[in-house]
C-alpha cells in the first residue's frame, strides 16, 4: 500500500489538458486533409465559364477561345453563309439535323446556336481529335459547291458552317457545340447555359 496521499483533482485536470491537446491536434491535421479534397483554384478556373466579346468581330472572322482546355472556335457568320445552311448541300451531310446529341437543346436547329449570327463549336475534329482548318471563301476546292467551312488536314474530314459533318470522310459526327448563351448583344459566355446563369 503506497503511503502518497491520492490527488483526484490533479488527475482530472491531467486528463482533461490531454484530451484538449489530442482534440486540437486532431482538428489541425483533419483541416489540412479535408481541404486537400476540394479542387485547386487552378482546377476550378479550368472548369470555369468564359466570356468573349463578340461586338468587334467582322462579318466572317473566326476568333479561338480557350476553355477547359479546348479551343472553341466561334465565327460571325454571314447572310451569304446562313442561307448556305438552309439552301444547300443538306444531302451531303451525315446528320443534318443533328440527331446525335452533340449540342444543348437550344442549338437543335440548321445553324446549331441560340443566335444565327454566330457559329460556336469545340475546334477539335470528332474522328481524332485534330484541329480543323477555317476555310473561308475556299472551301469549294475540298467540297464542290460549298464557299464556307472546315477542313482537318490530318485525315480529310470536312464540316459546313454549322460544324455538321460530310458523308465519305472519317469524322463520325458533327463538331460538339458547348455550352454558351448570348449575356447581351456583344458578349458570348462558353460554359453556361442560358438557365444556369
């Protein structure tokens, strides 16, 4: 039997200073660790919507904008180049009504965009991802008949000024139009639906 009078007070408060120290050092590592799970800023700005201004650009000008990494090619299209989409060469596409869901809702129609006036699609070519070629004025040496469109070099695949797709090249399916609504008269924003924003 020990001689040493107990000190049940001591005791506690020696347990208590010890829980409190292990809680805290417990709250100071799952801090940094939970954080850790949430995306950096440079993932959330990659994922983030991007704003154009369209106002300054001239009738058939091709600007390329950057989002999520991808370019995202838009064109202010034409008179000459809207009735071409309505007139002509719908036989010689692959999916002229755009059956294969590639666009939101509101770019189901022959020019594939909330605002005829402009053409916005991801510049990556749907057989091997390659960049497809602006061609303005010229595009009839590739498809007979046609003044506008895309051609990707890397295999010959060939798109109309809608982004949609020609038979007998091996793009599968018509340029992808991203998500993107009209802010006002002059500022596209790639990245958002209409009702999103």
């Amino acid at each position: 039997m020990s001689s040493a009078p107990e000190n049940n007070g001591r005791r506690r408060f020696l347990t208590l200073a010890t829980a409190v120290v292990g809680g805290a050092g417990t709250v100071g590592v799952a801090v940094p660790f939970i954080k850790s799970w949430n995306p950096s800023e440079k993932a959330k700005a990659a994922g983030a919507p991007v704003e154009h201004n369209v106002s300054k650009m001239l009738p058939g000008q091709l600007v390329r904008v950057k989002w999520r990494g991808k370019p995202v090619y838009v064109v202010r299209r034409t008179e000459e180049v809207l009735a071409e989409l309505k007139d002509g060469h719908l036989d010689q596409l692959k999916d002229p009504e755009s059956k294969v869901v590639q666009q939101p809702e509101y770019a189901c129609n022959s020019h594939r965009s909330p605002n005829p006036e402009y053409l916005v699609v991801l510049g990556v070519c749907t057989h091997l991802g390659c960049a497809p070629t602006y061609r303005a004025g010229d595009f009839n040496e590739v498809v007979e008949g046609v003044k506008n469109g895309f051609f990707c070099p890397c295999h010959g695949s060939k798109f109309d000024m809608a982004g949609r797709v020609f038979n007998n090249v091996p793009a599968p399916k018509n340029l992808q139009v991203p998500p993107h609504m009209f802010k006002d008269s002059g500022t596209l924003l790639i990245g958002v639906d209409e009702g999103d924003a």
